[in-house]
C-alpha cells in the first residue's frame, strides 16, 4: 500500500501526524486495563482515503460556498471487540472534535471508520466497492508491518446489479416506513418524536444510497459523517441540504442531534416549522432522476434496472454514477401470474423507447393490464384540465393505474350501489375492498417541489370523489412533476447559487382543482375504456356501460 503523502500541503501532513498521534494515544488509554486475549489488541494500519487521497479535496471554508473536505480514515485493528465505537473510540472522537472546535490544533474535520483486517479483506473478497476503492487509492499513515490487503475480486455486473437491488428494497422501504411515522407524529403534535422518527428516515436514506453504490455502509447515526460519505458517493446529493446560511446549517445540526436528544433531553425543542423544513430537504434526496415506470408489484425491480439502463444510456451521463428510479406498482395478482415474474427488463426498456407524445392508451393496457376497481375491469385511464389566461392559462394532465376499491360513484350517482353486482357487494360486505391507485400528475406550471407535492395530494380529492373509501390494505401514491423549464434542475443550476421563477402560493388553488378533477375523470376514463379480462385466478368483467351510462342520463352508444 502506498505510503507517500507529499502531494499533501505541510500543514494537512502535521495535522494528519496529529491525527494519528491522538488515535493511538485514545486507543492506548483505553486499552490500557485490558487483560487475557485484549491484551494483544492493537492497531495494524491507519489509512488515509478519499478526497485527500486520491486529491482534488476542497478548503474552502471562509468562502460563499463554505465547503470543506474531510480527513477519511480506515483505522484497521486485530480484534472484533476493538472495533466497539464506545468502548475504544468515543474518546478519540471528542478529542479530535475538542481540538478542532476549542483549541485550534486542528483545521480539518476528521471522519474514521475502525474495521478488522478480516472485515477489510472480505469487503475486497466480495467486490465491495468501497474497500476497493480504499485498497486501490489509499495511503498507510500506519503500518505495523508490511503486510498487503487481499486483492480485490470485483463482482460481475449482474452480481452487482442484484446486490444493489437487494440493499434498494430493503432500505427505501425501512425509510419510507420511518417517514411515515413521522408523518402520524407530526400530526399528533408531537415534535420530538417527529424529529426523532425524521433522523431515522434520513439516515436509512443515506445507509440506502451507500450500500447501492458502494455496497458498504458505517455503523454510524451520526448524519453529518454518513452525509459527507454519501455526498462523496454521489456528488449530486450535495444540494439536498443547503448550508449557506447559519439558520440552515443550524436545522441540520438539530436534525443530527435528534437520535438521542430528542428521546432523552427534555430541553429539546424543535418547532413544526423547523420539521417541515427538515422534511423537505430529506424528500430532496428522492428527485426524479429517471422516467417514471408503472408494473405490478413483484416486477418494481425489473422495472428500476431498466430505468437506470435507459438514463445512463442517455448523451451527457457518461460518469454518471448514482440515479434514483422511479417506479409505481400495485398488486394485480388475480388476474396477473404475477409469482410468474413476466416482466423483464427488455420489456420495461421496450416501453421506454417506444414512449411517444399525443393520446395515451387506456383501458386494459400495459401496467393496467391486471388490475381491478369496484370490483370491474380498472387500468390505465388519463385526463387534463388547461385553466384560463386569467388564472395562468397552465395545464395539468393526469395518468391513474387503478386498482382499488369503494363504492364506485360517478358524478356523484351511486352506480355501485344501483348496479348491485353481487361479486362486488360481497366485497363491501365482508370489507375486501382494498388494492391501490398511483397517480402521475404532470403539469407545465413552474411549481416548486413544496408546491408539487401539495399538488400531488389534491390528486386523491378526485379520488375520493370516485368512491374510493381508501381502505386499511390499500396502498395509494401520487408523484407530481413539472415540465416548465424554469425549475427544472440544469447541471448549472445544481453547481451553484441560482434565481429560479416559480409559481406563488396564492396562485395554486386553480391548479388544486384542475388535478381534483382530471384525477377523478382519469379514474373513470379507465373504467370506461376497461374490457372484460380472463386471466390467471379467474374472470373480470368490464364495467357495463349500458347500464351506467342511463342512469348518468347518457344514451349508451356500446
């Protein structure tokens, strides 16, 4: 391993001297009293990675942009329990911290992860990423001895691919889960277990984008350590938490001090306004980045893969290294094999290029395919709403996959209920009326991500209006985008401090009910175009017009 930093100014090498000098010095002290096998504990390397590294690190701090590179290190150690961060390492921690804070011995933050040389040479066994890009660009501070890391075995893309397909599923599922929580305790009115519940959807979002990029995550709460790691990881995540001002960087520190503050301290205090703050920047982290996909259920991840493939493929995304898919699913297991898996990733590409402008086709096509609403034949349904010059003269069109139940109601008439399929009032009766509904809302005003998502939530006015009771089992979600080129997020517009023109407060209330509206009609549009569908468990029927549309007052032409 190399062991040469003159690239380094003579200052950072004194500081990084410092550096290593206090870990040992905290790692000796509190080794100090051990006995039997920990006696034999000690540090085999210390190594400098990242940034200072590799160069091309930033010390900027007294600037506009106020940004500052981290030391990294990789301090490896010969024992399991010496990597017990309390037990050996807290001490250091705060030592490092003190120096920089107090004394001034130290300009540069420093961030050190303490492994086994076992974890390290099975993380290169395993083809993480993370520990090869250690053992390919990193420096020795410390070397016991001469000893080499064990050459890296990089995984074959497929292998790759699944990997990170695995850590994707099981983390954004944990931070949606803990975003929710949050969500109730807000709603409740209590801020500190909000806050709390905040942290946690924050950092499974950070321990998310780690382990799919770099298949490695530290064992850390600390956000500040996991944000400049996944910031290293994917340099675009940068502008998720602005920091130029005192009050921002002070809401982020708040956020970080939730883990154990906001359960333990009763002078903890954060205010509503500051939690939806926070909430805003974390739901930065989740920007679509690619075109939305919908499918079933157990195809999301074909889905992603195509996606991803798609946006890398594109002109401009040669060193692109980090995308976050967007795809929507509901559960069509009645009609689809859907155990079967027939979605591939070719044919979630196929849809992609085969995407063009003008009508959409509804009724029982593509990812509306298999799905069923009241009890009938749902899928794919659209519908759009321009306002007036007066109120801005934008548009809002709406694309619904349905696949949820209620008592259907069409301009307010109970068709459900006049229908009385027996089918569906069993359903009613015995409470079975769940499934899903995703929404895609799209609109050419220049709205902020604030406003898109307020927006998105008008969508399930029009839902509610179909009759949809929005039941225990039932999984319903709306993505709002803007197509207006004033918000949109430019490479230039991403590296630096930008004026972007959007669309006042005072000016949404039209745009609420145009998506109220053609929600509701895009959810009705897919019933009417639904036709009858034999598949894998059994039959639905499409929803029988010349019944519905009399008692609408329409003369049926089917």
């Amino acid at each position: 391993m190399k062991s040469d930093i003159s690239h380094l100014p003579a200052g950072k090498r004194r500081e990084l001297e410092r550096v290593v000098q206090i870990l040992f010095e905290e790692f000796e002290d509190a080794n100090g009293q051990a006995t039997g096998n920990r006696r034999m504990g000690r540090i085999l390397k210390v190594v400098l990675y990242g940034s200072y590294a590799r160069g091309g690190w930033v010390d900027e701090p007294h600037t506009a942009k106020g940004y500052q590179s981290d030391f990294d290190l990789l301090v490896i150690v010969n024992q399991k329990e010496l990597t017990d961060r309390v037990a050996y390492w807290e001490r250091a921690e705060e030592r490092l911290n003190r120096e920089r804070a107090i004394t001034g011995s130290l300009k540069t933050p420093v961030n050190f992860i303490v492994h086994t040389l076992q974890e390290v040479n099975d993380g290169l066994a395993h083809g993480r990423y993370f520990f090869m890009d250690i053992a390919r660009d990193g420096i020795a501070l410390y070397q016991a001895d001469e000893s080499e890391l064990l050459t890296p075995k990089p995984k074959t893309p497929a292998q790759a691919f699944a990997m990170a397909t695995e850590y994707f599923e099981e983390w954004f599922s944990l931070a949606t889960s803990s975003q929710k929580i949050y969500l109730f305790c807000l709603s409740q009115g209590e801020h500190r277990d909000a806050a709390f519940n905040l942290h946690q959807a924050t950092e499974r979002l950070y321990h998310c984008v780690l382990l799919v990029l770099t298949f490695y995550t530290p064992h850390v709460h600390n956000l500040a350590f996991l944000r400049t790691q996944a910031e290293r990881a994917s340099p675009r995540l940068f502008h998720a938490w602005p920091r130029a001002t005192q009050k921002e960087r002070a809401r982020f520190e708040k956020l970080k001090d939730a883990y154990v503050k906001a359960r333990y301290s009763k002078h903890y205090r954060i205010s509503e306004d500051e939690l939806g703050w926070l909430a805003t920047q974390i739901e930065e982290l989740g920007e679509i980045e690619t075109p939305i996909l919908l499918t079933n259920t157990l195809s999301v991840a074909e889905g992603a893969a195509a996606a991803v493939e798609w946006t890398l493929a594109q002109p401009g995304n040669e060193q692109v290294r980090s995308v976050n898919a967007v795809v929507g699913e509901t559960n069509d297991g009645f009609l689809n094999d859907i155990r079967g898996r027939h979605v591939t990733i070719a044919d979630a590409r196929h849809a992609i290029e085969s995407a063009r402008e003008g009508p959409v086709a509804e009724g029982a096509v593509g990812a509306g395919t298999g799905t069923v609403a009241f009890g009938w034949k749902g899928g794919i349904g659209t519908a759009s709403r321009k306002l007036p010059q007066s109120l801005g003269g934008w548009t809002v069109g709406v694309l619904t996959q349905t696949n949820y139940g209620g008592v259907l109601t069409i301009a307010g008439v109970p068709v459900g209920v006049r229908l009385g399929q027996y089918d569906f009032r069993r359903e009613i009766e015995q409470k079975k009326a769940d499934g899903s509904v995703v929404v895609i809302v799209a609109t050419d005003a220049p709205l902020s991500d604030r406003n898109l998502r307020r927006l998105a939530e008008r969508a399930f006015a029009g839902i509610a209006r179909t009759g949809s009771g929005f039941s225990n089992g039932s999984g319903d979600y709306a993505v709002a985008f803007s197509t207006n080129p004033e918000v949109r997020r430019t490479p230039e517009r991403r590296s630096g401090t930008a004026t972007v023109e959007q669309l006042a407060n005072d000016a949404m209330s039209p745009l609420f009910q145009a998506v109220a509206e053609a929600t509701e009609e895009a959810a009705i549009n897919s019933l009417f175009a639904g036709t009858t569908v034999k598949g894998d468990r059994g039959t639905i029927e499409a929803l029988p017009l010349d019944k519905v549309l009399p008692m609408l007052g329409v003369r049926a032409s089917r």
